[in-house]
C-alpha cells in the first residue's frame, strides 16, 4: 500500500508569537498587499486621477517594513513599536494614515509583551479598532473602519474559542473579506460605481499575507525596499562609493509606465536607493547614481520629465555636518531640503507657514504670498506624514500653519501637531484656491490663534471647480461617465461629463451659482497653452459679464483647469 503520509497536509499549530515571529508575518503582509496593489487601485469610486489607495497603503507598509525589516529583537512589543514609528511617518493618503493607526493599535495592545497568544491579539486588535476610528473625526461606515471593527470581532470570538494564532487569523481573514463584501450595503456611492470599498480591501489583502505566513506558505518578501535617508548614509550603513554619487529625483509623465520595469532597470543601471512610486501615467523616481545623465536619459526614453533635481551626495553630506551654517547659503533665496521641500531662506518671526503645492504655477504662487516652506505633492502624488513633518521642522518659527491643500493629505498632516514640539495647526484645506484663500487671510501681526481662526474662515468662503478626464466609466449620483469624457468636479463632487470642455465648464459654473460670486481665478493646467486659456476665460466673460475674471499658470497635473470663486 502506497504511503501517503508525505502528501497529508496537517494544519500547523502555533500557539505563541514572538518578535521574529510577528515581523516575519508583517513582512509577509506588506509582500502581499504590495502584490495586490493596483487591483486595490481599480477599486477608486471616482473616475479622477487621484492618489490611489492601493499605491497609498502600500507605500505606508513598506516605510514599517523599513523599520523592522533589519532588527534583532526577540520582543513582540519591540517590533510593533518600530513598525507603529515608521508606518506613522510614511503614511500617505487618507487610507495610508488609518492603517497606520490600526498599526499603533495593535502596537499599543501588544505592549510590554515578549510574546503573545491568541488572546493577547485579540486585545490588540480590539485597540487598533478602537484608535482607527478615533482618528477619523466623522467615521464611516462601509470603509476600513467597519473591516478592522469586524475584525476585531472575529480576534475575540476566535480567542474565546480557544483558538490557537493559526485558526484565529483564519477567523479574522473570513470576517475581513464578508465585511468588505458588505461595504456596497452600507455606502451607497460603493454600490453606484459597482465597487468594494479600496481601503477595506487593502486591510484585507495585508492580513491575508499574515494568514497565509502562519500557515506556512512561503511569499516572497518583495517590498522591503525603501528610501535610504542621508542619517543612515552618516551611520555608515551605505559604502563610501555610494555617498559619493549623485541624489537624483524626478516626475515622469508618460502612458502605460511599468513600475517594476522601470525600478529594475534603473537599479541595473547603477542606481542605489532607488525609489519608484506612482501610477501608469505619473512617477516620482529617486536614485543615486554616479551617472546621472544616463538615468535622466533613459526617462526621457519613457516620457517627459519634470520636476528634476540632481545633488552632489558628497556636498550634500557636508552640509548636512555644517547642519544651519550651510543651510542658508546661496545666493537665489531658496534651499532645496532632503524631503524636497524648497523653503524661502527669509524669517518670517514667530509665525510660519507650510503648504502643500503640485505645478510650478501653483509653487510660485504659494512663495509669492509668503509661504516658508512647500511640500511637492497634492493629486496623485500624496506626500507622507514625515515629508510634512520634515518642512514644518525646517521652518525657524515655533508656530507653523499647516496647509494640506487636498482633501486627501489632510488626516496626513494632522498626525504632524503629535510630532513635533512645535505649535501646528492644520487647516483643513481640500483645494489649492482653498490654500490661496486662507494665506491671503495671514495677517503677520496678528497672533497665532487669530491668524488659525482668520485662515479657517477665510478657505470655507471659496467654491473650487476642477476639470480633468474621467480614467474610467461609471455612475454616480446620476451623473453617466465614459472613460474620456471631460468631467467637472464642484468641491471635489462629480457634477458633470461630456465630450466638450467648454459645455462643462459652464455647466460646472452653473452648479456653482457662479453669478452670485465677485471673482473668478482660472488656473491652468500641464499641457494647456496660455492662449488656449485667455480664450477660456472670454468664453466665461461672455457668460458673466459682471464679473472679474483673472488667469494664471498653474501648471497643475491632470487637471486642465481648476477655478475658483469668491
């Protein structure tokens, strides 16, 4: 008789974690979530270019990983305490900040603990529900946070059955995906585009990972790789040959971009720390290279280029030993800080403020109303807690007034006040024309609390349009979308579709009750000449003669135009 012992698959039971154990699982998470990135993208309810909330989760991870990837500990609670800190500081977009928080949750419930049973993560799970949905100032339901409460549910009935960490994440991982199914049920803009939510199956996909690591299945730990700052450069932890290169950093545009393609060959190429974060359209890539015309080459191969920044490795080191001396100097009234974030070399006293801006139009128009420092980003390109944190630490006032400037970086910056011994108040600003609003309200010689109130009131008083092209068809709130239609978005709610610019934007305008208001600002986009603007804008005249109309480069991605009234 055959012996068949060897193909029986007995389930593996395991009773106790320790802190090998749980970063090996977290790892095993973040690869898979990393593996399923753009199916969580495609579940994007609005047909907008936007910051994907698989890209946006999945960057969150990999900033854990890089924090526990190499550590030592045995400790359970050490290893959640590294993989809380660096979750926190990377997250990026709304779905990124709430993972994080589900991270110190758990963090916080494994606390103090060597090693942990069933029982013990079933408390932790309970806590990162708990702080997750007190991050969000009004939850709701259908999203993430009714996927991680189910969860917690399901940690607590599988621990109350006696159910080893095996069984019990096998608990949690069914619970996650009926929970996400559900969402449709419960927010009903998911069942009008004809999706789950994104974010609760980002969740998922990250536990099922876990799952499938304490059953044993080997998954390749493919996203460990990360960013390298300069502070490690300074720890020795990168060769001598590698600091002495070139840090280049640049946007590419292009269609059908291949991010691991494109990560792989640059780093063939030479490239060391290579980064490469974004979508088929639009890429931000980081390397050092000792090269740095072959790698600017091969993305002019690709696409075009913006945004491109080269720095000398070895004089940037110096600097950062001579810290504050060499941080002022140049002769053209900005620096360039390791974050990429360009700051006014000028002291603004004991006020500051810190904006969010993408487009060289919009960057320029944000110093010219005084802004110490800008963070690259906004659309598509959410920038990270600690990128945030980095340019609110750069500006010399003690009192800094945060503008996120999109309604998706907005949880990010508010996790900024808890970093920093600096006073920070965030204002809640979802559009640009929001951030331009609220600076025209700073008053230099007011104090701070009047200038955060004043800066409040004055981004509600602005009604913001926006024009770009639908990424893909669907319905939502009556509105129909083919994928290319030309679409307008009034307050970051869809409005109208059609064929013809021009038929929505006055469509969009009449949504806005645009008669009613004094000014409009027109901003234009990448890709739309400024003639091709002054004839949008007769066009509006024409149809508000009273009204005073005024056009600037904007230089915004993706959106052709984006007004604004007061």
């Amino acid at each position: 008789m055959e012996n068949t012992s060897r193909r029986i698959s007995r389930p593996r039971r395991i009773s106790v974690f320790d802190g090998q154990d749980l970063k090996r699982a977290l790892l095993a998470g973040a690869s898979w979530l990393e593996q399923h990135r753009e199916a969580v993208n495609a579940l994007n309810v609005f047909p907008v270019p936007d910051g994907d909330t698989g890209t946006n989760m999945s960057l969150t991870v990999r900033a854990a990983v890089k924090e526990i990837a190499e550590a030592t500990d045995t400790s359970a609670a050490a290893i959640a305490e590294k993989m809380a800190r660096g979750a926190l500081m990377g997250a990026r977009g709304n779905s990124g900040v709430i993972l994080s928080q589900i991270l110190r949750g758990l963090a916080q419930g494994l606390d103090k603990k060597a090693t942990f049973t069933a029982l013990d993560l079933s408390g932790a799970f309970q806590e990162a529900s708990k702080i997750a949905y007190r991050a969000v100032i009004r939850p709701v339901e259908g999203t993430i946070l009714t996927v991680i409460r189910e969860v917690a549910e399901a940690a607590q009935r599988g621990a109350a059955q006696g159910d080893d960490i095996v069984a019990q994440m096998q608990e949690i991982v069914t619970a996650a995906r009926q929970a996400v199914a559900k969402t449709p049920d419960l927010l009903p803009i998911l069942k009008q585009a004809g999706v789950v939510d994104s974010g609760g199956q980002g969740l998922t996909m990250f536990l099922e990972g876990i799952w499938r690591y304490t059953r044993g299945e080997a998954i390749q730990f493919s996203v460990i790789e990360a960013p390298v700052s300069l502070t490690e450069v300074k720890k020795g932890r990168i060769s001598v040959e590698e600091e002495f290169g070139y840090e280049v950093v640049f946007l590419l545009r292009g269609q059908h971009l291949n991010v691991e393609e494109i990560r792989n060959t640059i780093t063939q190429m030479g490239g060391v720390s290579t980064v490469v974060a974004g979508d088929a359209k639009l890429l931000k890539v980081h390397t050092h290279t000792p090269t740095p015309g072959k790698m600017l080459d091969y993305g002019v191969s690709l696409g075009s280029l913006t945004d491109i920044n080269i720095e000398n490795l070895q004089e940037q080191s110096l600097r950062y030993e001579a810290e504050s001396k060499a941080e002022h100097a140049g002769d053209d009234g900005y620096t360039q800080s390791a974050s990429g974030a360009s700051s006014i070399k000028r002291e603004l006293g004991e006020l500051a403020t810190v904006a969010v801006a993408a487009g060289d139009g919009w960057v320029k128009l944000f110093e010219s109303l005084g802004v110490g420092a800008i963070v690259p980003g906004g659309q598509t390109m959410n920038p990270s807690t600690e990128e945030l944190l980095a340019a609110v630490q750069k500006v010399s006032s003690s009192k800094v007034i945060l503008l996120p400037n999109n309604g998706n970086v907005i949880l990010s910056a508010r996790q900024v006040p808890g970093l920093t011994e600096k006073e920070v108040h965030v204002v809640p600003t979802d559009t640009l024309p929001e951030g331009v609003s609220a600076l025209l309200a700073f008053n230099y010689e007011a104090d701070f609390e009047t200038n955060c109130a004043a800066m409040d009131g004055a981004a509600k008083q602005v009604q913001t349009a926006e024009i770009t092209t639908a990424v893909r068809s669907v319905q939502i709130d009556g509105v129909y979308v083919q994928q290319g239609d030309v679409i307008g978005l009034l307050n970051g709610r869809l409005v109208v579709a059609n064929s013809d610019i021009l038929r929505v934007i006055h469509d969009t305008l009449q949504r806005m009750k645009a008669g009613q208001y004094e000014i409009f600002t027109l901003y234009y986009g990448e890709g739309v000449t400024r003639e091709q603007a002054d004839e949008t804008a007769r066009q509006i005249k024409s149809w508000y003669p009273d009204q005073e109309i005024e056009v600037h480069s904007g230089g915004q991605p993706y959106y052709a135009y984006i007004l604004s009234a007061e």
